[in-house]
C-alpha cells in the first residue's frame, strides 16, 4: 500500500471519528425547553393512576404496559344506546383528562364515553412521549377497542381528534370488523403553510443526532410559536425521535372495502389545518356513509358545547333513526 493511499484511509478514518464524536456529543446535549411544562415521570404517572377517583378502567397490554382509559356515563342509560361506546383518541400533546369538553356532552348525549391515554402520556404507562415503534402504537389502539367491547358495547364509535384522526386511521385499518363508526376532528394531511419555521441548522443537527444514538430519549420538543402550553402536568411536549418519526400520516387511508359511518369535521377557525385540507381527507374515505361538517366558533383545540352536541345529533341519526 503506498504512501498516498494510506494517507487518505488515515484521513477517511479521522474524518469518521470526528464525525462520530460530534454526533455522540450533540445527541448528549441537555435539551433546550421552550415551555416551563416538564410533565411527570412514569413512575409518578402510576401514583396518580393509583389515586385517580374518577370512573375509569386500565387494561394491560399484550406486552406487559397499562393503558388507563377515563370513562363518562350517561346519567340514564336508554335501550337505544345502551350497545354503544364512542372511544376518545386524544391529540399529540394532550391525554384523556383534556376531553372532558367532549366526553361530558357526549354522555349528557346518552352515550356511555371512554378516553384512551396512549402509553407514554397521561395516566398510561410508558415512557413519556415514546412508543416502541409504530407496530406496538398500533396495537395498543386496537386492544383498547377490544377492550372496551369486552366490557359490554358491542358497538365502538372511534372519535379521533387532531392526531387522533391519524390512530383512529390505522386502527380501522387493523380491525376494521370491530369498529361500528368513525368520527374524525381537527386533521388533514397538510397544514397551513407557515405554521412552522424552519429548523435551525445546530438544533436539526442535535435531532438527527439524538435519532441514532439515542432513539429513546426525549429529545424532541413539540412546540409553535404561539402555543399556549397549559400547566396541566399530565400533557407531554417532549418526544423521542422513534416516535416522532414512526408515521407518514400523509400515506394513510381508510380500508377501500370499508363502508361504515363516518363524520368528518372541523372547525370553521381551525387555526393548523384549513377547512378545504379537511375536505381533502374527507373526498378521499371510502363508502356512501359519510358526512362533512364545518364546526362554528371552533378552533383547532377550543370547542364550545353546541359543537359536541352536533356531533350527538349525528350519533343519533345515524344509530338511532327516526320511524318513518
């Protein structure tokens, strides 16, 4: 081997090292907070799971992780709706607690009403803001359906709202037998444009970083400019790189074969997706069951109650229908 060559294997490997030795340090850099939320750990997730009175259940999962799910029930339970649960999948950020403005109504509605926690957030179990990758995400959505069916309601109704649109998605895509309905809120597959700044080169760097030397820490912060982060420490604004890259929700579709209800909505001061990128979504679910609705006075987040009572009507048209 000559001299020239092995300079330049002397070179390749230094260049390696140093680029590696970067990569180890950036991913190890204590992580910039841009909100004063710093969320709870697992363990003080289980204490409060522990101590929560409210009316709820918690399932264990296929491999080993609890899922806490918060119930609303119906002050009187009639014959018409007694088979029937609408099952809450919760936004990027948020857990059950934050869809007592939906659950309330909805069960004032007559609807007995369950809000899943998706491990690592809320009262579930997990590591905060992590999944073990897209396959598990996914299967806990489905054995929360069974779940719920298990306890007597042969008939789910999924509402998903935000990112919730997403997981409601691949769930009927799982087990499409076991879903009687579909609500889909606040989700398209783009948003507005210029919502989001660009990524500063150092912080992109940090992040690509952290997604190979450390795909299991926390080490992605989800906040826009503008956001108001609540004090409420059972919301989770800090992700790991596997779970915020395990899904292109661009590429997800409902089943072609799948032909069961389904509402889509959003509302009219949406300020992530406009109403015509809902609609987008909407043109493109299959079947001859589905309805397009635009929600007044509501924001992406911000429901006021005639909008969940909307979502009441449609419930009971579609699975209570008048006599003719």
């Amino acid at each position: 081997m000559n001299k020239t060559l092995k300079n330049i294997l002397k070179g390749l490997l230094i260049l390696v090292v140093v680029v590696l030795a970067a990569g180890l340090i950036l991913a190890y850099l204590p992580v910039h907070s841009d909100n004063a939320n710093k969320g709870i750990t697992p363990e003080r997730a289980a204490e409060m799971r522990k101590e929560f009175k409210g009316p709820h259940h918690q399932f264990t999962t296929t491999d080993g992780e609890t899922i806490f799910l918060r119930r609303w029930n119906p002050d009187t339970l009639s014959t018409a709706k007694k088979d029937i649960a609408v099952l809450i999948f919760h936004g990027i950020t948020a857990h059950s607690g934050a869809y007592d403005m939906a659950g309330v109504p909805i069960s004032k509605g007559g609807y007995t009403t369950f809000g899943m926690d998706c491990r690592g957030h809320g009262l579930s179990g997990g590591a905060r803001g992590d999944s073990p990758g897209k396959d598990r995400w996914i299967a806990d959505l489905a054995e929360s359906v069974k779940y719920v069916k298990s306890l007597g309601f042969p008939k789910v109704v999924v509402l998903g709202h935000s990112l919730g649109v997403a997981s409601a998605i691949c769930t009927a895509n799982a087990i499409p037998d076991d879903l009687s309905g579909l609500i889909l809120l606040s989700g398209a597959y783009e948003g507005r444009k210029g919502l989001n700044k660009p990524t500063p080169f150092l912080k992109m760097a940090r992040l690509i970083s952290s997604s190979v030397f450390r795909p299991s820490y926390p080490a992605f912060e989800y906040y826009r400019e503008g956001m108001k982060v609540t004090k409420d420490t059972l919301f989770t604004f800090r992700y790991t790189p596997r779970y915020m890259t395990m899904l292109d929700v661009k590429t997800l579709r409902l089943p072609k074969n799948m032909n069961i209800p389904v509402l889509v909505g959003t509302g009219d001061s949406d300020e992530l997706f406009e109403v015509e990128k809902v609609k987008e979504l909407y043109d493109l679910i299959p079947g001859n069951q589905k309805e397009f609705v635009v929600l007044k006075n509501t924001t992406h987040a911000v429901f006021p109650v005639e909008s969940w009572e909307r979502l009441v009507v449609w419930l009971d048209k579609t699975y209570r229908p008048l006599p003719k």
